[in-house]
C-alpha cells in the first residue's frame, strides 16, 4: 500500500488486492468518515514456517550476489581505518 498527496484536499491510494491485482483510488477528505480499519481476519498471517521462509531469503540472495562486487567489504575496513581481515 502507498499514499501520495493528490492535492489539498486529496490522496492517491495505491494498494494490492489479495489477488495480486494493484489498483489505484483518489480519497477525497470528505471520504474520510467512510474509512476504516480491516479487520485482521482480512489480513495477512505471519504464521508461516520460518524456516522455510529463511531458506527462500537465502536462495533470493544467492540469486542477487552478482550485483555486488565480491571483496567490496575489504574496501570499506581500508577507507574506514579498520584492521584489515586475513583471508
């Protein structure tokens, strides 16, 4: 969900239905009384396995790590001062 400021008296919504379709409203502040707060039976659990949940983490990262140079980090102790690492 993200909100952005449409006018004075004016917000753009930008929101995900549980379908994966985003959709987009303009709320008016006399739209105001109208909202609410879901309930949590509409929202979405954080009961999944952790562990699982870790291993798919670690699979998006290993996916990603040609984005980053590989001793990049070496760099950072050297321009901060630190001691160097051996490896």
């Amino acid at each position: 969900m993200a909100v952005a400021r449409a006018g004075e008296s004016s917000i753009r919504l930008t929101y995900r239905l549980s379908n994966g379709v985003v959709e987009e409203q303009i709320v008016y502040r006399l739209q105001e009384p109208d909202l609410g707060v879901s309930t949590p039976e509409m929202g979405r659990p954080f009961d999944a396995d952790g562990v699982l949940f870790r291993s798919v983490a670690e699979a998006r990262r290993i996916q990603l790590a040609y984005l980053f140079p590989p001793l990049e980090h070496l760099e950072v102790v050297r321009a901060a001062g630190l001691p160097e690492i051996d490896l």
